[in-house]
C-alpha cells in the first residue's frame, strides 16, 4: 500500500514539471529536389504533431530546422536517407539547451513595497539582460504609463483566453491627424526576444523621448507587447512548455491551442497552416475563432484609418517580410514595401554586420495562410505591413541567449527608425 502511494505521488509530482525534451534534436535539413521537398512540405503539413518545424520548408534552396522526438529519429533519418536528403544535427539535445537557457530567465517580480526608487521614476524590474514573464512586463506597462501621462496612455484591448488582459499602450504627444504605427510582440509564445524587443522600443519613445523627440511628435505609436498572454505566461511555468507556440484554448479533441499567426481572416486556411488540432501551425475552427486574434483585430481597424506600418515582431531567422502569406503572387505596390525594408535593413545591418534577408513571406518561409500581416494588408488595409524575424539563424533559435537582447534591439531600432522617418513624409 505505501509503495502504491509513493507510486502515486511520483506520478502526480511528475506530472506538475515543465515539459521536458531530452533527446529531442532540431536537424537542419536541405531538400535534394522537388520530390524530396515536397515530402518535407507533407511533413510540415500533416504531421506537425510529431515533427516541430522550427523553420517553415521554404522553397529547395533553403534549409528547413526541425525537431524530432527520439522515438521518430530513426524514422525520420531513413526518410531523409531514402529521399538523399542533406541534413546535420543543431541541436544535439533540447533539454540539455533549454536547462542551459534558465539562467537568462529574470527572477520573479518581488513584492511591491520592496522596490526602492525615486518619485518620478519608473519602478520596474525589466531591464533587458534576461527574459521577463508577463507580470514584469505589465508591471512595466503601468508603472511608464503612470510615471509618464503626458505620453502613455495604456488601455485593454480585452482579455485573453484564460481571462489575461491584453494592453495596447498609444504613445503620442497628442494633437490629431498624425500618421502612426502599430507595432506588436509576443503572437507566438516560444519567441521571447519578441516582447524582449517590444517592451524596450516602449522604453526607448518613452524614456528617451528627448534624445529624438521627432519620432513621437510626428507619429503616434500604438503598442501591444504580448499578444499571446496565456501561451507566453506557460513558457515560463514550472508545469508548463518552454516551447509552446499557440494560444492555450482547448480544442474539441485532447490537443490544446490555435496558431494566433494562422488565425487572421484574409485567404483563411488557404494553405500552409493545418486543421489538425495538435499541430503548430493549427489555424483554428474558424477565422477570428480566437479572441486574442479579435482582441487584435478590434484594436487596429479602430486606428487603421491613421495606421501607416504594421509591425509585427516574431523570431527567428533574420527576415523582414513582407506580405503576401496566402500566395506567391506580390502586392501590386510590392516594390514600395521593398524599397523601404531595403533602407530599414541597410540602417539595421550596418550597426554589427547582421544580415537580414527581405522578401514575401510565401516566397521566402513558404506559404502560410491567415497570418496577422496579410489581413493587416489585405484586411485593415494598411500598405506597409511587415513581419520581423528577429535573432538569430537558428544557432540558439528560441532560445536566444540574453546577453543578446540588446544588440538585437538597438540594431532593430535603427530600421524601425528607418521607417519611422518614411511614415514622417507620408
Ligand atoms: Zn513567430
């Protein structure tokens, strides 16, 4: 009987940790030709359940990353083999990174009455040497918001899934008729150099107003830096994923979560995203199924009239994307966005030598349908709407170490700024 309750109790016990991957090993793989392409494609497509594409399969000139499970490497090896697929192992074990990674996670928010700081400065503990959760980040909303009124204003735009609130903050000198920018982090859970980036471009108009007070006399910002509050809180729980992409709504079957970035409604499940419910890349039952991605929704068609740019920020791979998702085909003023994504990446590369590749998304990640940027397009009609893949081309992938936050963030600022300038003419 004791034995029958410490079974129990080591079952139950492990039960509540953090979902482990030992042995799980990310393979960087290069298709042969078009057969052998098309199987990866099959893959990504119809057993993302089991392969995690960290990469999309993008066209036969490019390598794919893709983590495999030890009981499918075998499977997987022989199906690479067979189609004489190159490929070689990047991440020999994920667990092994992901223990390492911990040390790059701040230390919970301490209480209130324990922060010591000056009236007139802000108190909050992000301070961009390590990744955050999402208490320290609205921390950080409400503490500028409230320490800076005269150019913050935060509202909700709703709440998510599991009843977190989702912010925007609009950065603004106030006047009306002003151009703006909406720019967004976080859709994707997994990807914490996001709201790492947002949250400091918040800090950057803000606190250091007065060193290029242009960019938001001009422009009005409207800023949301977590999209994806449930799923991004579970990359942080002790029982939770640190890999988790989706929202964290059940479906009707055992698998939760909807791709927030499948979910758009414009050429809704037109293609590379999923109906299987376990996959990554699930795209919901319908569009606008989730209220996150309405919540977002709602947010830009109110400002969408004034709204010039539309960021949003994911990691990785070092892209600036533009639209189309749906399809190959280009917008019509395809060579407007290009031009400018060409100034921004020039300005952005020139800090350190990052490459940043600039293309559509179909044509540079392969196609993937009711993405956020496509229906800010096609849907809010907003002309230049860009995705960011930030840091880096897959060395560390998610799991960006922070001691690289701000060199990716200061050299994303100067092609935001970039851009901030066009929106100045426009
Ligand atoms: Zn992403």
């Amino acid at each position: 009987m004791r034995l029958l309750f410490a079974l129990a109790f080591f079952i139950a016990s492990s039960l509540a940790t953090q979902r482990r991957y030992d042995g799980y090993q990310v393979y960087q793989v290069k298709a042969k030709d078009r057969v052998s392409f098309d199987v990866l494609v099959k893959l990504y497509n119809e057993r993302s359940d089991v392969y995690d594409f960290w990469t999309e399969p993008r066209n036969i000139d490019f390598t794919t990353d893709v983590m495999v499970p030890p009981a499918f490497k075998k499977t997987f090896v022989d199906l690479l083999n067979a189609f004489n697929m190159e490929y070689h192992i990047k991440i020999d074990d994920v667990q092994h990174e992901i223990e390492l990674s911990r040390r790059d996670i701040a230390p919970p928010l301490a209480p209130k009455k324990a922060l010591q700081r000056s009236p007139g400065t802000p108190r909050y503990s992000l301070d961009w040497t390590s990744y955050s959760d999402l208490p320290a980040i609205y921390e950080f909303v409400n503490e500028i918001a409230a320490t800076y009124p005269n150019l913050v204003t935060v509202t909700s735009t709703g709440q998510s899934y599991l009843g977190n609130d989702m912010p925007i903050l609009k950065i603004s000198t106030g006047g009306s008729g002003k151009n703006a920018i909406f720019a967004e982090g976080g859709i994707h859970a997994r990807e914490w150099i996001s709201p790492a980036f947002v949250t400091w471009l918040i800090r950057e108009l803000v606190e250091n107003y007065a060193a290029h007070p242009q960019y938001v006399d001009n422009i009005d910002w409207y800023i949301m830096p977590v999209l994806n509050p449930d799923g991004y809180t579970y990359t942080f729980s002790p029982t939770g994923d640190r890999l988790w992409r989706k929202n964290r709504a059940p479906n009707s079957g055992v698998c939760v979560g909807t791709d927030l970035n499948r979910n758009f409604d414009y050429y809704w499940n037109t293609g590379g995203s999923t109906s299987i419910e376990c996959g990554e890349t699930y795209h919901g039952g319908a569009a606008f199924s989730q209220v996150e991605a309405r919540n977002v929704r709602d947010a830009m068609l109110s400002v969408a009239n004034q709204t010039k740019v539309y960021f949003s920020f994911h990691s990785y791979g070092q892209y600036w994307l533009t639209p189309w998702g749906y399809t190959s085909a280009l917008p019509d003023d395809y060579q407007d966005l290009y031009d400018l994504a060409q100034s921004a990446v020039d300005k952005l590369t020139a800090v350190e030598g990052t490459p940043y590749t600039i293309g559509t998304s179909t044509n540079l990640l392969g196609l993937a349908s009711g993405c956020s940027d496509d229906w800010a397009k096609g849907g809010a009609g907003i002309k230049y709407s860009y995705t960011v893949e930030m840091r880096d081309t897959g060395k560390f992938g998610f799991q960006l170490p922070a001691n690289q936050i701000l060199a990716n963030n200061l050299e994303v600022w100067e092609g935001v700024k970039v851009v901030a300038e066009a929106v100045m003419l426009m």
